[in-house]
C-alpha cells in the first residue's frame, strides 16, 4: 500500500473514499446533511475509516450491478471501499435515529 493510500479514509455510512483534508473541506457528498462532517477535524474522524479493503470506482451508480451490490447505486459518482471496519459512534447513530435515519453498518463480516 503507497503511503498516499494510508491516507485515505472511507465514510463509515456510504464508503466513499477520500483523503481526511477532502472529508473536513467537502464533506462526504452523499451523507453531508446527516454526518455534518465539513469544517469538522473530529467529526470526520469519528465518521470515516482508515480501514478500508479495496476499491471501486463507480462513474454510473445507478447502472452499475457493482454500485447495487455494494449498496450504492443511489449515491454520488466516485471512489468506494468494497468494504470498510469500523462502525459509526453510538451517539452519532442515536442521533440520526432520533431524526429518523436509518444507519445501516457498511462493515462487512469475513
């Protein structure tokens, strides 16, 4: 693994993958108005993960098999982890449930 991919970090609700720096300027593209990660060093530590196994690049999710497999075919055109290990802080998700987000745990077991 190069030492720019250590750097990358993958969203823990949709594993897009982007360096911490992307996540704290941008935010994550599909999960910004749940995860509220931009401007937020910590928050984007608590939300994504360094852990992260492969990646897909999808260019259309919505026609992809590969996006519907990997759950993402409603999301933004990008760099996704096949899978990701961590889980989202229970008070994050106790937080986006009593908004009425469902979270469902992108971690995948072997």
């Amino acid at each position: 693994m190069s030492s720019n991919t250590k750097k990358l970090r993958a969203c823990l609700m949709c594993s897009f993958i982007a360096s911490a720096t992307e996540f704290r300027k941008e935010g994550c593209p599909n999960c910004e108005d749940r995860l509220e990660m931009k401007g937020d060093s910590e928050r984007v530590l608590m939300c994504t993960t360094s852990q992260f196994d492969g990646s897909i690049a999808l260019i259309s999710p919505k026609e992809s098999w590969v996006a519907k497999w990997q759950r993402n075919s409603k999301h933004t055109a990008g760099v996704y982890a096949v899978r990701v290990t961590g889980q989202l802080p229970e008070e994050i998700i106790e937080d986006l449930e009593a908004r009425g987000i469902k979270v469902h745990s992108r971690e995948m077991d072997d």
